[in-house]
C-alpha cells in the first residue's frame, strides 16, 4: 500500500488537475456565450453546439484523471470510467432572463448570463469527475471524504468534516466550488491530511 504522504501528495495533484480542468471549460463556455451575440431560447443549441464538443473533450480527460487516480491510490487496476454529464444549458439564458426580470439593464442580464455560463462548464466537469470516481470505486474504498481547496468556504470546511458513503454525496457543493473528494479505504484517509493542511476561510 502506498504510504499516507504519498497518498496525500497523490490527492493534492489530482485536485490540480481537475480543478484545471474546471476552469478550462469555464472558460470555453463562458467565450462562446460571448460569441452567441444574441440569447433568445432558439440560441441555448447554439451554444451547445459550440461549446459542447469541447467541454466534452475536457470531461472526458477529468474522467480518465479520475480512473488514474483511483487505481493509483488504491494500487488496484480499475476500467476507465466512461460516464459524461451533460451541461446544463438553459441555465446560463435563464439567468439572463431572471436578471431582466429583476430590472436590470441588458447589459447586466448578459453579464448575469456570462457568469453562469462559467459555472455551466465547470460544473459539468466537476460532476464528470465525481460520476467516474462512484463509477470506478472498488470494494477496497469503504467511504469518501470532500476535501478542502484554499478557497473553501465556512459552508465547506464545515461539511468536509463528514465521511460519505459516494464520491456524489461528498462532492454536493456550489458553483465555482473547488472542493473535491477522496476515497477512505482500509486506515487510509488522505483527505483527512489534506483537509488538516488546508487554510480555510
């Protein structure tokens, strides 16, 4: 079995990694929400039609990330989780039209639609990567725990006190959440470590 500092660091990177990840599809969808240059409800395709191979590309690496990482730390080889979740398109127009109806300018709505199209991206990578980990987990992993970024806040460090019997359950979050989560397998938590050495807010 690998050794706890060794897990830890193992963890710690695979969290870079998909939190890269994260914000690379941010940042996709949120350009191609710039592109759109009209937001009727005819455009939320255009938008998946643009933004949505990429996004997928990117899942797909969060996924493989995971399977990696998995089998990695539990020494155990595990198939590669092929499950991607879908983004959740209408909600970046949504957000436009609840910004209008609130009374803001058009402008404003659209910012408030450009914002939310980040988190479209990101949060389907998130989910992608928590998706795979259930998918893969083998009978050595007993629990997950959510572990902690530098940019956790109270909300989070409070949860991440708990141990889950999912990657799903643990990873409940926010948007821009850069949580993630971690198996418990046998003695070994590493993201018990992680969270220990984590500054919060």
């Amino acid at each position: 079995m690998l050794a706890e500092s060794s897990q830890v660091l193992l963890t710690r990177r695979y969290h870079a990694l998909t939190t890269r990840y994260a914000d690379q599809a941010s940042r996709v969808v949120s350009q191609a929400w710039v592109d759109l240059g009209s937001y009727d409800p005819a455009d939320v395709s255009r938008l998946a039609r643009h933004a949505g191979p990429v996004v997928d590309v990117i899942s797909a690496r969060a996924a493989s990330a995971t399977s990696a990482y998995i089998a990695t730390i539990t020494e155990t080889p595990v198939a590669t989780a092929s499950a991607l979740v879908a983004p959740d398109w209408d909600s970046a127009f949504i957000a436009l039209r609840t910004s209008l109806s609130d009374g803001h300018d058009w402008f404003q709505a659209v910012e408030s639609g450009r914002l939310r199209s980040e988190a479209v991206g990101s949060n389907a990578v998130v989910s992608t990567a928590r998706r795979a980990a259930d998918e893969v987990a083998g009978p050595r992993i007993i629990g997950w725990r959510r572990t902690l970024s530098g940019n956790s806040c109270t909300w989070c460090s409070t949860v991440a006190g708990g141990t889950y019997h999912s990657a799903e359950s643990a990873d409940f979050g926010h948007d821009h959440c850069h949580c993630g989560v971690a198996p418990i397998f046998g003695e070994s938590d590493p993201g018990r470590v992680v969270n220990a050495e984590v500054p919060t807010a």
